[in-house]
C-alpha cells in the first residue's frame, strides 16, 4: 500500500444498467481528498471493454477504459452490480484476482460484493451487502460468512459494504485508513455526511421505533457525554443525565445509536484520542486521561483492538502537522 502522502490510482467498475449514485459515491469521496489538497488521488473508470456504458437512468458515459486500467490501481472498486445477480464473467474475475494478488485493495460496495465473492476474495471470510441479496449472496457462496447487521467489513485487503449510501461510509473508512481522522473528517464535512457511522451499525431496522420528543433525552444525554468524556460515564451516570430509568435508558439508548452505551462512549474516547494523536504533541498518558480512558494500558488495548496499531504508530502515521511541514516543503511525506 502506499505511503500515505504517496499518490494512489484508483479504478471504479463501471458496466451498463450501473445506477449512476452507486457509480459516482468512490469518485465524490476519493475525487474530494484531492479537492482538499489531502493527497493525491486519481479515479478512472473502467469497463469489461473500453469505450462507453450506459447508466439504469439511461445517460451514456463515454471514454470508459478496459480492464486493464485495474492493472495500474491501487484500490479497485466494484460499486455495485446487476440487478439479476448474474455471476461475473471470467475476465472481470481474473482481473479482481491479478489486482488482489499484487497488493491492490479490492472493494465490493452494495451489491459489488456479489462480483468480489464470485472473484474467489471473500472465501472462509465475513461479508456484508445489500440486505435484499443477502440470502442470493449466502446460497450461492456458502465459504463467506454474511452479515447483515453492519455498514461495511474491512479485512485489510477486501471490503464490503451494505446496501446504497453505506457506500459512503465505507469509502470514507478508506480514507480515514490511509489519510487519518482529521482528513476524512474533512471531507465527510465538505460533503455534508457524518464523518463516522461505525461498521457495526444496522442496515435498517425491520420494526419501526416510538417516536422520540423535540427534546429527545438520548440526543440530549450523547451531547453531555462528549463534554464529559474525561469523566467516568458509567450506564448509570449516563441513565441519570437522561433522566431515566437504567432499564429504558438501554432499551432507548441501543434503539437510537445501534449500540450499548459502553460500545458508543468508547468509540467517541477513540475517535477523540485519535483526534489528538494527529494534532497534538502531549504525551500518550495525558492523550489517555483526556480521552477518559481509565489508564494508558487500557487505551493501548482499545486502540488495537480498534485499529489494529499502538497510539504512537498511528501518531507516527497521521500526524497532521508532519503532513503539513511535508506539504509546505513540496516533498511527499514517507511512511517508512
């Protein structure tokens, strides 16, 4: 993978019937990075054959590359696919293969993860897509283990991510791997979408909730928890600033985020200790305390756990201001 400050080619999939949001959510994320000045990242589109296709809203879309251009990419993504489900074809399958096999990052988004599973990439893996293929998707490929509770599933080296605008957040996932918080963030804010919806958050909800008041005591109490995040917040304290009872605060709080109060108070602590870790020079301790985390161990633990690095490797990689001085410099910024 490259160097975060390195550039990075990236190839969408295109074909005919390919509504055109599906087709254009990677190029609005990965086209706004460059936008911002946060990297420099390319997007093509490419095609079972070179020329044009013709989207399900029925506009052309002309100079399309072949299949090749995956060749050169470093991310290759599969935005969606046939409405018919129909099994990729054996070019289209041996180029997800060839890109996989020499590094490239392989994202099946929405129905997308129809063509990577049918490439061989998600076999004895979990998988996630649109909630309506997925029985199709658990027939036909019964070596992937189907999700269906959440937004997307990174593996590293293959993605997968649930029906139509999670391609969103999937998308910024990338970014945020490879740029840091503080840039995705940036550019979840240049296009007005929150910056962060977890993967582990529900497609849809097959009953519908009680409508909550204007003064919806859980939106109330989440705001009260980010000013108090260096505070102990336990279920009780939180129940207590909602002013319900332990019982229905769980039952709203899970109805409302998707998640049990712990899971949501230590997503924020990690996304505030990460937001420090970029900006800030203080030390791995004090980031700790500030973030309420009960001592260094422990956020050490949640971080890798999380992230699957230590606080100082990430600081090492997403230091903004190091960025910035590489950036006023004209030299690339190395990850080495």
């Amino acid at each position: 993978m490259p160097a975060s400050g390195d550039p990075l080619r990236i190839a969408v999939y295109a074909f005919d019937g390919v509504t055109m949001f599906h087709l254009s959510v990677p190029q609005l994320v990965f086209d706004e990075v460059t936008r911002q000045g946060l990297g420099d990242w390319t997007t093509v589109l490419f095609a079972d054959r070179a020329g044009s296709i013709r989207t399900a809203e029925g506009y052309p879309i002309g100079e399309v590359r072949g299949l090749s251009a995956a060749r050169e990419a470093d991310i290759v993504v599969v935005p969606s696919w046939f409405e018919d489900g129909r099994a990729a074809g054996p070019a289209l399958r041996r180029t997800l293969t060839s890109a996989h096999g020499r590094g490239a990052t392989i994202a099946g988004l929405c129905l997308g993860a129809v063509a990577v599973a049918d490439a061989g990439l998600l076999s004895r893996r979990t998988a996630v897509t649109h909630w309506q293929a997925v029985d199709m998707l658990a027939a036909r490929h019964r070596d992937v283990g189907i999700d269906a509770s959440v937004l997307y599933i990174d593996h590293g080296d293959v993605l997968t991510s649930a029906g139509t605008a999670s391609a969103i957040d999937a998308c910024l996932h990338l970014v945020r791997s490879r740029l840091g918080a503080a840039a995705a963030n940036r550019v979840a804010r240049s296009l007005v979408v929150a910056p962060h919806r977890e993967g582990g958050q529900a497609q849809y909800i097959e009953r519908p909730l009680p409508p909550y008041p204007a003064n919806d005591p859980i939106a109330g109490v989440l705001d009260w928890a980010l000013r108090h995040l260096t505070e102990s917040l336990t279920v009780e304290r939180l129940a207590d600033a909602a002013h319900l009872s332990r019982r229905t605060f769980i039952r709203a709080f899970q109805a409302s985020t998707g998640v049990t109060p712990a899971v949501w108070v230590r997503r924020q602590r990690l996304d505030e200790a990460r937001r420090l870790l970029e900006s800030t020079d203080l030390p791995i301790d004090q980031v700790a305390a500030a973030c309420g985390f009960g001592s260094t161990v422990t956020m050490r633990q949640c971080f890798a756990a999380a992230f699957d690095t230590s606080p100082s490797e990430y600081r090492r990689r997403f230091d903004a201001r190091t960025a910035q001085l590489a950036s006023r410099a004209g030299t690339p910024r190395s990850d080495k």
